[in-house]
C-alpha cells in the first residue's frame, strides 16, 4: 500500500520530503566537491576577478572582449546566490477586451 490518504483522498499535510532537501544525486555532488576541500563560489569569484584584471590590460579587443564575457559569466553564476532569480512574467489579455492603459502626468517639485 502506498500510504494512507486523507478521507478526502488527495494531499496531506507534511508528506514528502521537505522543500529545500537536496536530492540523493546532489548531495553526492557537494560531498565530493566538499571531500576536494573546493569552494567553487571562491573558484567563480577569483575567475571573475581574475579575467576582469586581464580584461583591463588587455590590447587586443576580441582578447579583451573574451576576458569580460568570462568575467560576466561567473559574476551572473555568482549573483544566483545572493539575489533570487527574476522570473519571466506573461501579461495576456482577452483580445475583445484589451488591458486599458492610463498615463498621469506628476508636477515636478521645484528644488528651491
């Protein structure tokens, strides 16, 4: 038998793994990484800064361009840490009835 369900059937309340627990596959991953004594943040941020310094003394500009696109690479692996991720947002509408759009006009404050 798979479980009891509710009277209802469907969902119960705290079935399943808990949210945020990393899987079997994951945890293996970050116990190696881990065992290697690597801290692959430190790695993504000295690349980044590494490859800006380059960037910067740099003469050829496909050498520089290279160095800056490897640099905004890590930095954008880097900022999924500290910031959460922007999610796409779909804005629809029913084609009979198309959203209404108002623009208001603010007085500007004077700095006197």
């Amino acid at each position: 038998m798979a479980g009891k369900q509710g009277a209802s059937g469907g969902r119960r309340k705290g079935a399943g793994r808990p949210k945020g627990t990393p899987n079997k596959r994951s945890q293996e991953v970050a116990e190696k990484i881990k065992a290697m004594g690597c801290d692959p943040i430190e790695g993504m941020a000295r690349i980044a800064m590494q490859a800006e310094d380059e960037a910067a003394i740099q003469e050829r500009f496909q050498d520089k361009k290279d160095a800056l696109t490897l640099a905004g690479n890590m930095y954008k692996e880097l900022a999924q840490y500290v910031a959460p991720k922007r999610r796409a947002v779909e804005v629809s509408s029913d084609p009979d009835q198309p959203l209404a759009t108002t623009i208001q006009i603010l007085p500007v404050a004077s700095s006197n």
